[in-house]
C-alpha cells in the first residue's frame, strides 16, 4: 500500500513540475546559488533540475527522504523548515491534549533527522544553529514539564524564523518560492499520510500526526503569502480554500479516526487542485 | 598571570588580526596564559569527613530521586533538580510541596562541589549544611530530616543501603543521608566540551568565531573577570544590576555594601539549563548579552568589576555567544565520567607564614594561611580596588569587619589559642586561616 502510493506520489511530481512554468524560473537562478554552495564544498554540481526525477532508493528515513524531492536546495531548506514546524505544531496539538509520550517521537524527530538535512546549509550560510535548542525542547517534553516546554520553544521559534530569515534573501520573487516549498510540504504531508496506513485502517498515528502538521503548516504558509501584495485572484483563493478546507478534513483530531475520511488517491487530487490555482502566485 | 594581562592590554590597543599576527611570532599559542585559567581541575574537593565511596554516592543518587524526602511524598530533589533537564527545572520560579512559586530561581547544580557556599545569596557552607534547606523549606519539601529518617529507616533495602555507605555508622539519620546527598552532588561535575578540548591544545576544536567569542569574553567584555575558572565562576557574589527588590548577599550577611549581590554562577551547559538568573528573569543568552550591554541598575552596590558601558556590533555578539554555547554538552548533558570525579581530594589550606599583616588584592587574602604568637593582633589592609569583608563565623569568636572600602584596614584581635577561618562575606572564594599559638 504505502509503496503503491509513494509511486504516485512521484508520477505527480514530475508531472507537475514538469508542466508548471515555474520550474524553469526557479530552475535558471538556482543554478547559480546552487554551483555557490557545491563550489564551497569542492562537490560535484547536482544533476539538473528536472522535478522529482532523481530518486534515491535508499532505506530508512522519513518517506519524503527517499523519494526524491526538490533539487533546489532553497525549495528543499523552506520545505525541511515547514516540515520542522510541522512536528512541532502536532505536538503542540498533543501537548495540548496532555498527551506527551504521543507528542515525544514530533520533537526527536525534527533533531534526529531533519536538522541534519538543513544543518550543511545552516553552516554555509552563517544561519544561527538549533539543533541544540531542539534537543533541549525535546527533553523538556521527555521530562513532561509544560512550563519548561512553553520556554524551550521559544528559542527554537525565534532561531528558526532567523533562518528562514536569511534563506528567504535568496528566494526570489519569493512567492514562487513560498508556493513552492508549500506544495513540496503537502506531497510530504499525503506520503507520510499514506504512510501511516494499511488495507484502508490506521496503523501508525505518528505518520498520521506527521501529515496533520506538515498540512497545518502549508496552508498557513500559503495563507500568509496570499495575505500579501495580491497575486492570487479572489476567485484561486477561494478555490484553494476550499480544497484545504477538503483535504483537512482527512484529520479531524491530533489522534487518528477509526476510520479514514480521504483515501490517497482523493487526498493528491485536492493537492493537484491547491497547486492548480496557486501556480499564478508563481509566476 | 603575566601573559594574560599582557593580552588584555594588547586587546583594547590593538584591531584583533595585529595581535593575532604579533602573538604568533613571538610565541605559540597566544592564549596560554588564559587557556592556564581554564583547566580542568583534576579532582573534586571534598571535606576531610566524609570522603566519597561508591556506596555513599550510589545511596545519595537514590536518595536525591526519592519523593519520600518530602512532607507528602511528592516532590524530590530530583523534582526541581531534573537530571534530564540538566538538574534545573526549565522555570522562571520553581514550585514545591505548597505549590506556592519559590522566592528565587532553582540552579542548576553543576560543579557545586568547588563552590565554597551553597545557595545564590551564600547562607550555605557546605554541600552537607546544604541539604537541610530544601527539605525543611516549608514550601520545598515541607519536612525534617528527621522524620525523613525515620521513614527511611523503616524500608529494609535502605537499611542495606545505608549499611555499605556508612560501615561505621550505619544508622539512617539526618548526618547520614545529608552526607551521602553531598557526595552524590560532588559527582555533578560538568562534563568536557568542545572548549575543554582547545584549552587542551586542539587548536581546531574551535570555530574563529568562538575564538573571537573568547577574546571578547577575556577582554573588552571582562566577563572572566569574575566567570573564571574551569567552572567559570569565582564564587563570589556581585550586584550586577538586576533590577527586583532581593537583597541577597547584603541581607544574608547584614551588610547594606552587599545587597542585591549574587553568587556568579557556574557558564557550563547553559544551553540545557534556561532561563538565566537568581530570579529567572533573562530567557535566552541574547537577553543575558543585552542586559550586560545595557547596563542594568546604576545604584552604588553594582560592581566595579562590570564594564561601565559595553558596546558590542552585532558581529561581536554572536560570536560571544557562539563561544558561551562551545561550554555546553552538544546532546543533554550528563556528568562528567572523567576518572578523577569519582576519586576527589580532601581540602587542606596552604602552609602557614609568620605575619601580622595580611592585604586583600584581586581578591585573594594574601598571604593566606598566617600563624600568630599568643596576644599579637592581626591587621588586615584592603589593597584593592573593590568593597571587601572580613568575617570570622566561630564559636570562639564572631567577628564582621563590616564594609571595607580600598585603603581601608581592620585590625582584629583574637579571644583565645586555637585555628580561625576568615573569609570575606563578598567575596568568600577568599579565605584566610589564621593560628594562634
């Protein structure tokens, strides 16, 4: 099941971005960042951009790590950001809930795996580190002690928001970037989704928790981006509103539902949908 | 001593890449007079009466988790001091038995084996003395250590327990569990970082910006004046300008000269152990940078030891605190397995001079260990430039010099033959022992 679903999960992305006018925006001034960042490490250039088509098939990891994935290390930097987020947006939901050993894998996770995918770019950039900081919040969590959460968090919000910070003067016109990155954390969002199913039931909420934040967390990415100057027309607003207003209701607790409300198939044609009508933000 | 004040001076003449081209000519490592001020210590301090055993501090580890130390069996020490929270408890002010929110911010409590006194304003003399506080703190743990004793005594396993910690006296009482408490606690030594590993002589164990951090944290920013040490504290107490109403030191000790003084607590894991303070206040090590740069209250007790006005760029900042997180654990730390921590060294005072004089300079009693003939008096003379104490806390004499300003000396006269402890009640890392015959 997952394996069938991780497979359309790739069809989409190369179809999509092969069709969408902006890989080839993003695609001729990332050449440049991107020869800057491999010149620095004397690595070799990576393979041209050609959406999600360089697929690893390595083991282990969260699924959107072996299945390719954006070559645009900014696109990938935003996307690890929201993901991060994401985890810790669930578990804030959890906490909430007092359920702190559900909430304990959402804040080890951004430490044991994704800080070591942005952590090369942090240091080639000057970006102020928080693998540290999210470790110490993750222990305030083991520990279970709220007011020492409450004030853990804050470091790592404020880090993370400087790091985006710094990342984001490289993105532009950022939207497209926005956009982008968003859409990257929704594919995320529908593998970790598919993830946490077999034979139509939930079997691991920790997936199912995972695709709940990181699809929080792109819609208020998207949100905040179409609060800006207006590039989105009233009418794709609306229209992607109302997918994710769709495509949420496949979470309807931090805690999975017997049964699922979205099977995969519907879940990636909504995605389709929110990529459809905000590709004029990328242009 | 000489190569540091050397480098001090050079730092407020010179652009930081001259000194760096200069340094190198002249010698190899142009930090190793203060890298020397940052070594590891090699052994723990302990007193002569309770030598730590493998038994002592596997009884007091047991005992620092136990909620039974407590009026109702709630809280432990463990439950303010959470070893998985670096021994602190993450909050501005922590909570006990009442609920009720403490009057200062719990510590951490790393390294407090080479602290001279216990507690932010110092009304602790020993990790041993130490102990009572907490347990009989009406909103700590709200009880004695003798009804803790009692408790504990009727549980078999720490019959045993007590039995191999203490052989010679195995009873469960308050002298035995505050003694094994204690050695339990001189084992919370911090562990060695990145920082540890260039003062040793990896010279890349540090990024230039750290490098610099360091600069500034000997130099302009005099931070190493009173954060030195391994440990980087000095044990001494200062008003450095925060401003809530706790009188502090100045209250503990009846001396208006030390209020709102506080103990300079220890720089290791504080990436583990937020928020900052006696009373909590500062969140992040940002927020501790600009309340040193701001300057806090200018009233007449805040210490001439701080730089009146510092100015850093915000290249500078970072780099200061790039340096500060190298003196923490990168995952959560836990205490130090270095072979000598479990070992330690009984405490012994130097030798004794013949003298009648004794000068207080850069903070240290010199000479300090004197031996004085029957009826002869002993004058102790400020050559300082700070506010110092003399305080002499025995049953055969009581004796408080009272503010003692630069230039100013105190003349003391000792009741009867026998061995004195002075130490000032600001400064209490200076120690004086005095012999008379």
């Amino acid at each position: 099941m997952a394996k069938f679903t991780r497979k359309l999960w790739v069809g989409i992305g190369v179809a999509t971005v092969a069709s969408a006018s902006m890989a080839q925006g993003i695609g001729a001034q990332d050449v440049d960042h991107d020869e800057m960042e491999h010149k620095a490490h004397g690595a070799p250039l990576p393979p041209a951009l050609n959406g999600g088509a360089n697929l690893n098939s390595g083991e282990g990891g969260e699924a959107y790590l072996t299945d390719g994935g954006p070559t645009d290390t900014r696109v990938r930097f935003y996307r690890d950001i929201e993901l991060t987020r994401g985890h810790l947006l669930v578990g804030q939901q959890l906490i909430d809930l007092e359920l702190w050993d559900e909430a304990l894998p959402h804040f080890l996770h951004p430490t044991e795996e994704l800080y070591g995918l942005m952590e090369k770019y942090i240091k080639l950039h000057n970006m102020r580190p928080f693998g540290r900081e999210l470790k110490a919040l993750a222990q305030t969590v083991k520990a279970k002690r709220k007011g020492a959460y409450e004030r853990a968090l804050k470091p790592v919000e404020q880090r993370i928001d400087a790091a985006l910070g710094t990342a984001k003067t490289f993105m532009r016109p950022e939207q497209r970037f926005v956009v982008q990155s968003a859409i990257e954390v929704l594919r995320s969002a529908q593998s970790e989704y598919a993830e946490s199913m077999e034979n139509g039931v939930f079997v691991k909420p920790v997936e199912y928790q995972d695709s709940r934040g990181f699809v929080w967390r792109a819609e208020r990415v998207i949100e905040e981006a179409a609060a800006g100057p207006p590039l989105l027309d009233a009418d794709s607003l609306a229209k992607v509103r109302a997918a994710f207003g769709k495509l949420k209701a496949a979470w309807p607790a931090p805690l999975p539902p017997p049964k699922p409300a979205l099977d995969v198939g519907e879940m990636s044609a909504l995605i389709s949908q929110i990529e459809l009508h905000t590709s004029s933000m990328t242009r | 001593m000489g190569a540091a004040a050397v480098f001090v001076a050079l730092a407020g003449l010179k652009p930081a890449a001259t000194i760096d081209r200069q340094a190198r000519a002249q010698s190899p490592d142009p930090f190793a007079g203060l890298k020397e001020k940052f070594t590891r210590p090699g052994f723990v301090p302990y007193p002569a009466d309770n030598a730590p055993t493998p038994e002592k501090i596997a009884l007091g580890r047991r005992l620092f988790a136990d909620k039974a130390l407590s009026s109702v069996g709630t809280i432990a020490c463990a439950s303010c001091h959470d070893p998985r929270l670096a021994f602190t408890d993450g909050e501005v002010r922590g909570k006990g038995v009442t609920g009720r929110s403490l009057a200062r911010h719990t510590p951490s409590l790393w390294n407090a084996a080479f602290s001279p006194l216990l507690f932010w304003d110092g009304r602790a003399s020993s990790l041993e003395e130490q102990v009572h506080f907490p347990v009989e703190h009406p909103d700590e743990m709200g009880s004695t250590l003798e009804t803790a004793a009692q408790r504990l005594a009727r549980d078999e396993s720490y019959r045993g327990a007590f039995l191999a910690a203490f052989p010679e006296d195995p009873e469960v009482s308050p002298h035995s569990i505050a003694g094994a408490l204690a050695a339990y606690e001189r084992t919370l030594v911090s562990p060695p970082t990145r920082f540890d590993a260039w003062v040793a002589g990896k010279a890349d164990a540090l990024t230039p910006s750290e490098v610099r951090g360091f600069r500034l944290f000997a130099g302009k920013g005099r931070c190493i004046s009173c954060h030195v040490g391994f440990d980087f504290t000095d044990h001494n107490f200062y008003d450095i300008g925060l401003p809530d109403g706790d009188r502090g030191r100045g209250k503990e000790i009846g001396l208006p000269a030390a209020d709102h003084a506080f103990k300079t607590p220890t720089l290791r894991e504080l990436a583990w152990t937020a928020p900052y303070m006696h009373d909590g206040s500062l969140a992040t090590l940002d927020d501790v940078l600009r309340h040193y740069e701001e300057g806090g209250l200018d009233r007449p007790t805040r210490s001439r030891d701080l730089p009146a006005k510092l100015r850093l760029t915000d290249d500078e900042r970072t780099d200061l605190v790039a340096f500060l997180e190298t003196l923490s654990s990168d995952t959560p730390p836990q205490p130090s397995t270095e072979p000598w921590v479990a070992g330690g060294r009984p405490v012994s005072p130097p030798p004794p001079q013949d003298a009648t004089v004794v000068s207080q300079i850069n903070k240290t009693f010199n000479p300090g260990h004197v031996r004085l003939k029957a009826a002869q008096a002993l004058t102790v003379l400020n050559d300082d430039t700070r506010t110092h104490n003399v305080r002499i806390f025995d049953a055969k004499l009581n004796f408080n010099s009272g503010a003692q300003e630069p230039r100013e000396s105190v003349t003391i006269r000792f009741p009867q033959p026998g061995t004195y402890e002075a130490f000032c009640g600001i400064h209490p890392s200076m120690r004086l022992t005095v012999e008379v015959k």
